[in-house]
C-alpha cells in the first residue's frame, strides 16, 4: 500500500456540465438557458513552466478546462450581428411598451445557415427578459401576483421551431410543448390552446426559428403561414428567422413599403384564416433584417474580420499561441478562403485546430494544422444539430483546405506575406 496521502479535493469544477443542455423549446430550458448563458467560467492562462509544475491530476484537470473554455468562447458582436440586435432591442421594447389596442410589428431575421441568427436572436430576447423581469420586480402586485386571466407561469419569452414538415397541427404542437400545455382534440382546439396559453403565460416575444422550413407551394404551409400571422394580434412581438427569405416565398403575398423599409401583408379575410379577429386588423408588418457574413472585399470589412480574430486570440488556451497567432500574416486570408467569412464555420475550424494542438503536443495553431482540419457541416439531415439542408440550412460552399483563387493580399498588418507565404518584393 502506498504512503502517498491522496491530494485534498478541489472546488467544484465549474466547466462541468451535469445533466443535458438546455432545451429552449421548453420554457424550463429556456429560463436555463437565459440565467447561466453568461455564467461560464474560462480556465486562467497559465506559462508553460507553471503547467509543467503541476502534478499529473492537476494537469489533466487543467487540460480539461481549457479544452471546456475552447469549445465555450464567448460569442462576440459583429457589425452585423449589432445591426440584428439593435433593431430587435428597439422592436421588442417598443412594443412590450405599447398600451394602445393596435397590432404590433414583427420582425424576420434572414441570412445563410451557421450565420448565428439564432443565437444572436434568443441572446438579444433573454437580455430583454432580464430587464422586463427586474423592471416588474418593483411593482410585484402588479405581475408576479395572480391576475385575471394569466397563470402563475409567466414567460415573457417563447421559443420554438418550425417542424421540417409544416402544419398547422406540427405549429401548434411546438408552441403548445413550450408551456407544457395541452394540445386539444382537434386542430381547432389547438389553435384556441396556443393562443390562450400565449396571452395566459403573459408572453411578449415569440420567436419562431427554421420560418424557411415551409415549402410554399404546399397548402398545408401556405396555412401555416397564415395562423403564423394570425398571431399577431394577439400582443405579441414575432420574430421569424430564417434562411434567405425574400426567396423563399413567404414573402410573395407581401408588398415593400420603401417609405418604411418594411413588407407588409394584406389583412386575412375572415372564413380563411385561423385569426378569428383578421377581419377587424390592419395590415401586417415586418421589418426584414439580414445577418451577412464578413466581407473581405474592402478595408473596413477586412478590419472588422481582423478584429474579430483578435477577439477569438484572446480566449485561446494554447501555450505557444500568443497575439497575432489568427490576425497576422497569411493566416485571415487563409481563414476567410476556409470559411467564406461565416462565423460558424470560423468556431468549428478554430474549435477543431485547438483540439488538435493540444493532442499533437503542438500549442499552437498554424495553417499546415489546419489543412488536416474538415469542416463537418452535417450532411445528414435530422442528425448532429438537425439542420435541415433543403430548408438552406447548410451553406453549399467549399471548405476544403485546398488552395484557390482568392482575394489578393493587400499592404498593411495583414499582407506582411503573399499567397505564397513569400514576403512581397519593395517598391521602387
């Protein structure tokens, strides 16, 4: 029997996760989702001469934590993505402040799969439950106490997804599992369920995702289009997203408003519609927003590329990756040929390089490494993150590490190498 007295336990390890991850199409997981999605604790950087001190256990702990840290980096703003949140911000406080009997404006998120529509949707939507929650705090007799008509759930958020087959029945469902609420016998039934449990839990944002999955030639999504929009009436903010919707079709019955910037919709006629009230509303409208990639085209999307690198450097855990490792030399030009400017291809690659740095023993991130690197973008559909290919979902570009005609290097911090890796020749 060893002497060795075992090492005192530690504090709870903060990077571990019991349990499954939230599931935001539940209010449950989103309120899960909304009070830890900031809580995350990065591992502290550390020499390489102190990592070598630390005993085998602690090493492996270490490790542990900053493969955690490299595959929960914090997601950064964007130009673009400010642009999203700051419309959404307004749109949603705008209107939850709105006392008159009027129908609300919605807004559609458009843009390409792995752009980080979702996510900067349901972030900007938690943060405005964070403050709707404290603002009501100060007055509890006024909204935490029961009152006529509402339950004691109350969600000023809700979230769910397009099914990839689209009914009316498959809509209802989805809002319906947010509030634990019970479907109803028949379609009409789950429509006055969905609607009630709308205004009983006192929601003020529903977000509708994957919006694109209907097919518009299909009449059972043209009618799941038209209770999407019957929903409006009902006091509450929509927000739909997603992929490349001014092509999708459900735009086609709309008209663009150029004085507004903004599609309108004719009211529903009564006898058609799943809205009871369509005969009485005005017109429908929406505000559409499109969360781009970065564009490597001119010098302030190539800086606002660069300064997003920079941002991704500082929350890297490699040893002998230090500034400049993703935002100098040859290696923007490289990352934008890999992931055409998409953010979530850029995670995925740098996420993938770092595992393998730490498993080769490199440290380090270099572009021979990341040419053994493949971008998995999930071709099956209904697996992995269940994207949905024909919906657009899953960008048809070229990830491959191959080397293809680009844009030229240009002078500055960012061209100190051409493609070739070879300093450029001086000037006369």
């Amino acid at each position: 029997m060893s002497n060795l007295q075992p090492e005192p336990p530690n504090a709870p390890v903060p990077f571990l996760r019991f349990g499954p991850r939230p599931d935001r199409t539940r209010h449950e997981g989103w309120q899960e989702f909304r009070r830890t999605r900031d809580l995350f604790v990065p591992v502290r950087k550390i020499s390489l001469a102190e990592y070598r001190l630390m005993s085998p256990r602690k090493k492996s702990f270490y490790d542990l934590h900053r493969a955690s840290t490299h595959v929960n980096m914090q997601m950064l703003d964007t130009p673009m993505s400010e642009v999203v949140t700051t419309l959404m911000r307004s749109r949603i406080q705008n209107n939850a402040m709105r006392i008159g009997p009027s129908t609300l404006d919605g807004l559609m998120i458009n843009g390409g799969g792995y752009q980080g529509k979702t996510e900067t949707a349901c972030r900007t939507a938690a943060e405005f439950e964070d403050t709707w929650r404290d603002l009501f705090e100060q007055y509890p007799e006024c909204y935490f106490d029961p009152m006529p008509g509402t339950r004691d759930l109350i969600a000023p958020v809700a979230y769910c997804q397009t099914p990839v087959k689209a009914t009316p029945i498959g809509l209802c469902e989805a809002i319906l599992d947010y509030y634990g609420a019970p479907y109803g016998k028949n379609l009409r039934g789950m429509i006055r369920n969905a609607r009630e449990s709308i205004k009983a839990h006192a929601t003020t944002v529903l977000i509708i995702d994957d919006i694109t999955r209907l097919k518009m030639h299909r009449e059972d999504d043209q009618d799941t289009l038209d209770l999407i929009r019957g929903l409006m009436d009902l006091d509450v903010t929509l927000v739909l997203i997603g992929v490349n919707i001014p092509r999708s079709g459900l735009l086609r019955e709309g008209w663009h408003d150029p004085r507004t910037n903004q599609w309108i919709y004719a009211p529903l006629k009564k006898g058609k519609s799943y809205n009871p009230d369509a005969s009485t509303q005005t017109e429908r409208r929406f505000d559409l927003v499109t969360l781009a990639p970065f564009d490597y085209s001119n010098d302030a999307g190539i800086a606002a590329f660069v300064a997003h690198l920079e941002g991704i450097e500082n929350q890297i855990r490699l040893f002998t990756a230090g500034p400049g490792t993703l935002s100098e030399g040859r290696m923007p030009e490289y990352l934008y040929r890999r992931t055409h400017g998409i953010v979530g291809l850029l995670r995925r690659l740098i996420e993938d390089g770092m595992t393998k740095a730490i498993e080769s023993g490199l440290e380090d991130l270099t572009i021979d490494l990341l040419d053994e690197i493949t971008i998995n973008l999930g071709n099956v559909p209904g697996r992995d993150d269940g994207r949905d290919a024909e919906a657009g979902e899953i960008p048809d570009i070229d990830t491959s590490p191959k080397r293809q005609p680009g844009p030229k290097p240009r002078k500055g911090r960012n061209s100190v190498y051409d493609d070739r890796g070879t300093p450029p020749a001086a000037e006369a």
